[in-house]
C-alpha cells in the first residue's frame, strides 16, 4: 500500500445483481474506512455495466440498489459523494479523450479483456474500451488513491500511463497520477471461490455454492460455507499455496471478526468449529447491513442522495475536463 498522504478517493462498483462478499471485503470496507480520511468519490458505475448488454429495467434496479448498498455498508452520503457515472456525461466525454490516449496494443494485453471476451456472447467494442472509461473516471477527480481489489491492478497501471503520458507530452501536471490502494491478499484483496479456491469469488461463477453474495440469508451463508472446500489434513494454518481453501476461510474470518490470522491459527484444531464460526462472524457483518439495506427502500430517499452526488462530481469532474479537452487542442465552445 502507499505511503503518499491520501488526499482524494476515487472508486467504482458496477451494478450488477448480487453484490459478493469478495467486492465487499476486497474494496467495499475500505470505502466505508477512507472516507473519513479523504474526500471520497464512490460511483455507480452504469457506463461500464453496458459493456455486457443488460435488461434495461433490471440496469435501472441494480443501479439503485448498488447505491443502496454503499449507504448500508457504512458509507455515509453526507461525507462522501455517491453518485451514478451516467448522471455525469464528463466520464463519457474523457473517455473518448483517454482512448485516443491509450494504445490498441495495451488495451490488447488487459487479462480482464481477455477473460470476460471469453466468456461473453457478444464481445462489444466498449468491453475492449473498457479500461479507457476507468482511466477516465479516476482521472477526472485529480485522485490520489483508488481503493480496488487485486484484480483491477492492471487497468489501474493503465491508468497511471495514460496519467504519465500525457504529463510528459504537455510538460507539466496535466493529470494526477493515481496510487492504488489494494489490500494484500491475506487483508481481502483476493477472497475467493469457497468452492474452488485457487479461483477468486466471482458473480459469474456458474457454482451458486462458490459466491456469497451479500444479501444471502444467514442460513444460506451457513449452508455455503459448511460446503466450502477445505484441504486436506484438519490443521488451521494460512499457507495459500497448499491450503487454499482453508487459507481463504482464515483471511475471511480474519476481516469478519477482528482476529489475526495467529490467532485463528491457534485457537482451532480441525475445521469443525472453525467453519462454524466463519459462518457467524460472516452473518455478524451482514445482517446489519441487509437491515440497513431494507431500511432504505422508501421511495425517493436513494435518488436523493445520488441527485446531490451528481451535483457535486459534475462540479469537480467538469473543469478537469475543460482542462484536457484544452491541452488537447479542442476548441472552447463559446455560447451565443
Ligand atoms: P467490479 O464491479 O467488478 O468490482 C468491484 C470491486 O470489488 C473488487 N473485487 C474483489 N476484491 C477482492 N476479492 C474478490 N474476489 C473481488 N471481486 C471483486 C474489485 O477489485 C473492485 O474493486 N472496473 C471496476 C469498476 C470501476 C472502477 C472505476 C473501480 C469502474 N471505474 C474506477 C475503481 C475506479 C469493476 O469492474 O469492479
């Protein structure tokens, strides 16, 4: 992690159904953490949920309910700006000004590219654009620090050549050159699969067993987790190479509940009890937020929060655009 002080934040979740307890552990915590160390910037980010073709009223949904969420985690609207990309049309317009910044050859190498246009029925060209859009939406806040999980480590190194590229070009501080902030994987950068270890918990995993999602019943929560893969032998011990399943459900417990991995270590013989209160400390974090998560259904309460947010993105995201489009050559628009 840096050592640079943290002046601004700058994060984004896509809305898609099912928040996992991967993207809270790995990101979502550290958004709740940050915002009262720095000005915050958390962003729904609907843009980029497009790349794969969405049902439009279900976008709409996921949309609101990821905003739901940030609020039920702890993050606290008064503090940090929560707002939805689409509502700032500065993120579309700078990514346009980040993809002709960027190099075919680079976005070529991005392993998410290469992983998800596998995967993908249709690969659109916003899918490969992708990394342009997030160079674009860290870059327009002058953002010092981004709280992500591991894997979006390259698109983040992106970022900071597309930042470095166009300082050198222009010869000065253009754009500021963002620092990731990813936890190391035994802090939850790296949470994965309950069911297949050596790969990270994911939405799209077609096992419903390897994903918990953050609104999963307690009981569902205990039912996954009972099923999780262990290893071989009953010793508690955090080695991710030979014990990945056990190692995962350690760091897991670690973050749920306050205890070093040493600890955990040595208060467990055998995977029994262990497994159990991996379970409890699991539903000890989630219960709260999915009551907080109900709480704020009334109509209108989240779409009030994100109409302030947009007000205050666009405020900040508008002149540092102004300010590319200028070192670009754009011609200012004058009005009549
Ligand atoms: P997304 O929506 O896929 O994931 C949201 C966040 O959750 C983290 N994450 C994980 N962390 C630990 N373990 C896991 N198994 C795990 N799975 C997901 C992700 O690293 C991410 O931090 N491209 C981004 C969204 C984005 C963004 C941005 C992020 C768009 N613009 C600007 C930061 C800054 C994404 O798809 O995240």
């Amino acid at each position: 992690m840096s050592t640079r002080p943290i002046k601004t934040v700058f994060s984004g979740m896509q809305p898609t159904s099912g928040v996992t307890l991967g993207n809270y552990l790995g990101a979502m915590r550290n958004f709740v953490k940050l915002q009262h160390e720095a000005k915050c910037y958390f962003c729904v980010v609907d843009l980029h949920a497009l790349t794969i073709p969405k049902d439009p009223a279900e976008l709409r949904q996921n949309t609101l309910d990821m905003a739901r969420t940030y609020v039920a985690a702890g993050i606290d609207p008064k503090v940090a700006t929560i707002f939805v990309q689409s509502h700032v049309p500065a993120h579309a317009e700078m990514s346009w000004l980040m993809e002709v910044s960027s190099y075919y050859g680079e976005l070529q190498r991005m392993t998410q590219f290469k992983d998800k246009a596998a995967k993908a029925e249709v690969v659109t060209t916003g899918l490969f654009t992708y990394p342009a859009l997030m160079a674009a939406d860290i870059l327009l806040y002058d953002t010092t620090h981004v709280p992500v999980g591991d894997d979006q480590k390259q698109h983040l190194e992106l970022t900071r050549d597309i930042a470095v590229r166009l300082n050198n070009r222009f010869g000065r501080e253009l754009l500021v050159v963002p620092e990731p902030y990813i936890p190391p994987r035994e802090a939850g950068g790296r949470i994965m699969s309950l069911q297949e270890p050596t790969q990270k918990m994911s939405k799209s995993d077609t096992n419903e067993l390897g994903t918990i999602y953050l609104m999963d019943p307690p009981d569902v929560i205990r039912k996954k987790i009972k099923r999780a893969v262990t290893d071989p032998g009953r010793e508690v011990r955090y080695d991710p190479e030979n014990k990945p399943g056990v190692s995962n459900l350690m760091v897991i417990l670690s973050l749920c509940s306050g205890m070093s991995l040493e600890e955990i270590s040595e208060r467990y013989d055998g995977y029994g009890q262990f497994k159990k209160d991996v379970a409890e400390a699991v539903v000890a974090v989630l219960e709260p937020l999915q009551k907080r998560f109900k709480e704020l259904s009334e109509p209108g309460v989240i779409e009030e929060i994100l109409a302030r947010g947009a007000e205050e993105a666009e405020a900040v995201a508008t002149p540092v655009l102004r300010r590319v489009q200028d070192a670009l050559g754009l011609l200012p628009r004058r009005r009549p």
